[in-house]
C-alpha cells in the first residue's frame, strides 16, 4: 500500500514539474515575441526607425519628394528636438518652482507643439519618416531633469533650455541653406521664434543665480 502511495506522489511531482517548465517555456516565448514587437521597442528606436525608413525609400527608388539628404536629417533632428521641449515643458509645469519658469514652459509646450505639426504636415508631403518619441539621449537628460526638485530643478530646466535652443538655433540656421524651398521657408519662419525662447531663457539663467 505504502508502495502505491509513493509512486502515486512521485508521478504527481513529476507531473508538476512538467506542468512547471511547460509554463515556464511559455513565459518565455511571450516574452520573447513582446520584446521583439516594433510597438515596444524604446524611444531611442523611434529615432533610428526613421532614419532607416527614409534611407530604405531612397535605397528602394521610391524617392524622397526634395528629399536631399541634408533635408531629410534636418527634418529628424528638428523633430526630435521639438518632442524633447515639448516633454520637459510638461514636467516642468509641474515641477518648477518660480512662477516664471512655469510660464515659459507653457510657452515652450505651446510653441514647439504647433512646430511640430507644421512639420509634420511638411515631412508627410515630402514622404519623410518622423520619430514620434524623442530620442535616448534626449529621454536622459528629462530623466535627470526630474531627479530635481525646488529651485535647483529650476536652474537645471533653464539651464537645458538654453543649451537646447542653442542647438537647434544652429540646426535651423543650417536649413536657410537648404534647396528646398519649403524646408526653407520652415526654418525661416522658426528662427525668430527659437531666438526668443533663447534670449528669455538666458535673462531667466541669470535672475535664477
């Protein structure tokens, strides 16, 4: 009977054990097909895949309507850029301190959303990729934005503001050279706008000292 009783335990171990590492098998593989899904990459890959996208079109013949190469990255980098305001804006509304610092990133949230829209438009009617996250390095310096707190995390908001706004004053300086009219006029037109956000954010530096 003890006999019985035994082998009837260790079949049932057996099976749990099986029943286990089926489970554990099945774990893995989702995880596994989840990971590779397009849908979760990382904002980083948001980046790249537009990069790729647009130089597959040109690989591919399907042609890049005024689609110079110098065109197509100012086009990325402009995006990227402009997502990055757009979400350190919003931290900072709700982060910052001094009154004045909330005020100029509502103007950077409204700002660069409505640049980014027309740039979408443009990119669209050009068959150009956009990110539609902003990139690695971007997300690093929002995720260190948020590690502050008081009025150290206002220093840290300006102070990124205005190494931004310098980057991307020489971005879209270098489009005014550009011989697509459209990307052109679209640096053009944001220039004054981007110097504005400059000028502010450096009186802004300085009153924070």
């Amino acid at each position: 009977m003890c006999t019985v009783f035994n082998y009837l335990i260790i079949t049932k171990k057996k099976t749990d054990m099986k029943k286990n590492t089926f489970m554990l098998l099945i774990l893995t593989g989702l995880f596994y097909i989840q990971s590779c899904n397009p849908n979760n990459r990382t904002a980083d890959d948001s980046v790249d895949q537009a990069m790729e996208q647009n130089e597959n079109m040109t690989d591919g013949n399907q042609g890049l309507m005024g689609g110079e190469d110098d065109d197509v990255d100012f086009a990325v980098k402009a995006a990227n850029s402009g997502l990055k305001e757009v979400r350190a804006g919003e931290v900072a509304q709700e982060k910052a301190q001094d009154q004045r610092v909330k005020d100029y990133a509502a103007m950077m949230v409204q700002d660069h959303s409505k640049a980014n829209e027309e740039l979408k438009s443009l990119a669209a009617s050009k068959n150009i990729t956009l990110p539609t996250a902003p990139g690695e390095d971007h997300l690093e310096d929002i995720s260190d934005l948020n590690s502050h707190s008081g009025a150290d995390f206002d220093k840290e908001y300006i102070g990124l503001m205005v190494d931004d706004h310098q980057e991307a004053i020489d971005l879209f300086e270098g489009a005014e050279d550009s011989e697509d009219a459209e990307i052109r006029a679209f640096a053009t037109k944001n220039l004054p706008v981007l110097r504005k956000h400059l000028e502010e954010a450096e009186a802004l530096e300085d009153s924070l000292d």
